[in-house]
C-alpha cells in the first residue's frame, strides 16, 4: 500500500536566524513523486526531515495515510520508525564492511521478517535496482552509482508506504548521475511509491517529478507539474530558478486578459504574456529564456532590432550575447552554425508567451 502525504502550514523555527520554513503546505497523493526544489538553505532538507520526524516543527501539521504524525499544536509526534517510511541520503549510507545481499536485508532483520520471505523480497528489491548480478558482492567493490542503488534497494526492501530522498545523486559524477536519475523514476513508477525527493538540480527535478515545488527563504512559491513550472511560472524568483536567466523592466500600458503591452523604456513596445493580476501603469519586470529568444527570424509585432555582442559554442548550441533596450541577453540557438556575426544589428523576435511579465517589487530576484 502506498501513502498519501498531507503537510499544512509546516513552521521549523531554529534556536537562531530566520524560520527554516515559514508556512510551507502541500498534498502528495498516493503513487506520486514530489520534488521539492531550491537554492541551499531554503528548507527543503528541513521539510523533508519534518516529515521523516528527524527535526521537530515548531508549527502545523503533518499527516502520512491520513494519521497525524505531528502536530506540535495537539502534542502529537510520532518518532520516525513508527512513521513507515525509506528514506535515501546524499551519502550511500551503506555498510562498508558487507556484501550487497547483507546489506539490503538488514532492514528485514530489523523487521523479524521471516527468513524465506526475505530473501525474496531481496531478490525483489535488487532486481528492481539492476544490481541482481551483484548479491554476494563487497559494496565496497561497486562504484558509487552501485552504492547508491544499494542504498535505494535497502530503503525500498521493506517496501515503505513512502520513499523520502535527500539530493540522492550529489555526489555521482555526472554521468552516473544522468543514468540513475532516469533508471530512478523507472523504478519508483514500478513500485508505485509515494516519493517526497529534495534538489537544487532543476533538470533533475523536471525529469524525476510529477510534481514540482519551488522553494526560497522557507516559503513553497509554485507547487506544479514540471510543464506548467517550466512554461508558466507564477513568480519571478521560479522564472529565474528554472533557467529564465534574462530579464527586461517596462512599464504596462495595456492589459487584455491573459496578454498586456509593455512599454520598454525607449519608445519600443510589445506584447507580454501576464504572470500575475496586473494594471495599466504598473511597472513589470519581464523573464525571458535564453532559448526562446530567435535571432535573425523576424516574427510579426514582438521583432526587435538587437546588436550581437558576442558568440560562445557550447558543444551542441551556440550562446550569444546580444543588445536589447539598453541591455545585454543571453541567447541559445541548437547547433553550432555561426549563423549571426559579431557586430552586427539583427533582427530579434520575442514571442509573447515566452516574455512573463511580473509586478516589480523592488530588489533583484536572481539568487
Ligand atoms: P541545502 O541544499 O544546502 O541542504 P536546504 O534548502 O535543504 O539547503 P535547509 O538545510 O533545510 O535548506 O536549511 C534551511 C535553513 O535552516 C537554513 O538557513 C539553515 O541554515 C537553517 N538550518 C538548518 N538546520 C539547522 C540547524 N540544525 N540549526 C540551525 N539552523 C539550521
């Protein structure tokens, strides 16, 4: 059976600084994979540790299956092994001086589960995780992608009604990091966990969640499904987090629904797409993607006239660096054809559903 996951207005206030999470609720139903994301320090490890019943809140309320396991209000906190939860941490946490087999069933130990069920439910857990070939290994034999399925294969063997991950791939090198992250949402779709996963990767949070919270200063801004975080972010801050790296200011003129005009600053106006509730006269700050900025292929009103300031290949793109309204953008073309000179003015198109405009509440986003 696998768990829903209910947290309401989780507050962790440490003896010293600011609140760790400051109101923080959301709902992860039966089957799902949650991904918190943010920069360090925004309490994404102290949520999921409230939930584990590793830290204790200060406030609010978290329920596993519909049973409260903390609740500092009502007095109740379950300790983390009466929760029915694996959990899989930065480090492999695997024993160094046993063979893979020992170490997964070492939790079934824990458990008294009987002998002959163990060892299928062994058999179970490294089959899920590719490492059947393995069993009668040292772990310090394996490499430490192999460690890590190690890790999940234990956490799992018992078969928890939900799965807690702490940056689980940090400290892969990179491409071992790609392989398990993809064989990672293989797996935990196959056992039908309920998955709470913590990362500041973006690309690691679009490929593993369902379900994708944005996290800054203790706060959850945006919880979504990777399409709508990534086309349609609510917030400036989760613009720029998951990689709308530039960014305009205006004033509004206009507004029609979902689109209004911009004002630019220098006589230039054009069509954004509106992020919030906005109002004629306000003044916007406006993110905008590397990649949706198409150099040289005028496109209808939203077509600029720009300065290319520079160009840098990156393997399988091109960056440059171009002048628009008195500041410099990043641009990505796919390819590696040098396809606009240095120096030159060219024509640049900016869709309207690629400019997000937000309200400009003062300082800068960018982290
Ligand atoms: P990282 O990715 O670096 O782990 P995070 O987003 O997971 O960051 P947390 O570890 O949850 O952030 O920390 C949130 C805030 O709480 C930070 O300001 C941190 O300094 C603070 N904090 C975390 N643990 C403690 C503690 N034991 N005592 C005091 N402050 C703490």
């Amino acid at each position: 059976m696998t768990a829903t996951l209910e947290v309401t207005d989780l507050r962790k206030q440490f003896s010293i600084g600011r609140p760790a999470i400051d109101g923080v609720s959301f709902g992860v139903p039966a089957g799902e994979i949650v991904v918190l994301l943010g920069p360090s320090g925004c309490g994404k490890t102290t949520t999921l540790r409230c939930v584990a019943g590793l830290e204790h809140p200060t406030g609010g309320e978290i329920s596993i299956s519909g049973r409260v396991v903390s609740s500092p209000a009502s007095g109740i906190l379950v300790p983390p092994r009466s929760r029915d939860l694996g959990m899989v941490f930065q480090s492999y946490a695997v024993w160094p001086h046993m063979t893979v087999r020992q170490n997964v069933i070492y939790p079934l130990k824990h458990r008294k589960v009987r002998r002959t069920d163990a060892a299928r439910m062994v058999e179970e857990a490294l089959a899920l995780v590719g490492l059947s070939d393995y069993a009668d290994r040292p772990v310090v034999a394996l490499s430490g992608g192999q460690m890590q399925r190690v890790a999940l294969a234990r956490s799992m063997v018992y078969r928890p009604q939900l799965l807690l991950l702490d940056e689980p791939l940090s400290n892969l090198d990179a491409k071992l990091r790609l392989r398990l992250r993809d064989d990672l949402r293989v797996i935990l779709k196959q056992t039908g966990m309920t998955a709470l996963y913590v990362t500041h990767d973006q690309a690691e949070a679009v490929v593993l969640g369902d379900r994708i919270g944005v996290m800054r200063d203790g706060k959850l801004l945006q919880m979504d499904t990777p399409d709508v975080i990534y086309n349609r972010p609510a917030d400036l801050f989760v613009a720029n987090f998951t990689g709308a790296t530039n960014e305009l200011a205006g004033t509004l003129v206009t507004c029609n629904g979902r689109y209004g005009v911009v004002d630019f600053g220098d006589g230039r106006q054009g069509e954004v797409a509106l992020c919030q509730t906005l109002k004629p006269d306000e003044k916007v700050r406006i993110a905008l993607r590397p990649e949706n900025i198409a150099i040289g292929r005028p496109d209808g009103a939203n077509t600029f006239s720009a300065k290319v300031l520079d160009r840098r290949y990156q393997g399988t793109q091109t960056a440059y660096g171009i002048e628009l309204f008195g500041k410099r953008l990043e641009a990505i073309e796919l390819g590696t054809a040098a396809r606009h000179q240095v120096g030159v003015e060219a024509q640049v198109a900016l869709p309207r559903e690629c400019l997000w405009a937000y309200r400009d509440s003062g300082p800068a986003s960018h982290d």
